[in-house]
C-alpha cells in the first residue's frame, strides 16, 4: 500500500509507484489519465476508463464528433441540419445531444439550443 503524504502546500495529481514506476493519479487513485481532468475521468462509466477508450473518446474530440444519447455510438455529421437520427433509431440534437423527439412538421429545431 502507498501512503503519500498531504501536507496540505499542494494538490498532488500525478505520482509514480515507487514499485512499478507507471504513472498514477493521486486524486482519483487510478492509472494515469493524460489529457483529461480527474472530473472528466470520474464522469465516465467503469467500462470506458480503459487507455484505448480514453484514446477514442480524445479522438472524438478532436473531431467533433457526438455520442448518441441512447446507445453511446460515436456518429459524425459532414453536412445537414443538427437533428440526428441514430443506427437505434433514437433521434437526438446533434450541437447539444438533447434526445429529441422525431418532429410531425419534418422541421428539424432544437428547443434546447434554438438550432
């Protein structure tokens, strides 16, 4: 067991086990995540806190792209309006991800976002 000692001068994020030397995250007391803050890390489920998935959640940044509310799938939208239509077949805002519901009108408006 590793004690690190809180003398209270400062907030220790990253540290390395004396052991193993990798890397860990003092505050979340998980392996190193890189490029993401300890909230953002704690706002992901069990099952998407792997390095890989982390690398593709970064990755959907940088492009992007958004996550359907229902199902999780990543989509990308190239042209078109924001109302998103998923492989489930859930409908969805693609600017603020708010579930939407499919309009009767065919207008494709966001009352969340007014987009």
């Amino acid at each position: 067991m590793l004690i690190i000692d809180d003398d209270g001068s400062e907030v220790v994020r990253q540290s390395q086990c004396p052991h193993c030397q990798r890397l860990f995250c003092a505050q979340c007391k998980v392996a190193w995540h890189a490029e993401m803050e300890c909230w953002e890390f704690q706002e992901l489920n069990d099952d998407e806190r792997g390095r890989e998935d982390i690398q593709l959640r970064n990755l959907a940044n940088m492009e992007d792209w958004k996550r359907c509310p229902n199902c999780k799938f990543y989509v990308e939208k190239k042209t078109g309006c924001n109302f998103m239509k998923c492989r489930c077949r859930a409908t969805f805002c693609y600017r603020c991800g708010q579930s939407l519901s499919l309009p009767k009108n065919q207008r494709h408006y966001c009352s969340y976002c007014t987009g």
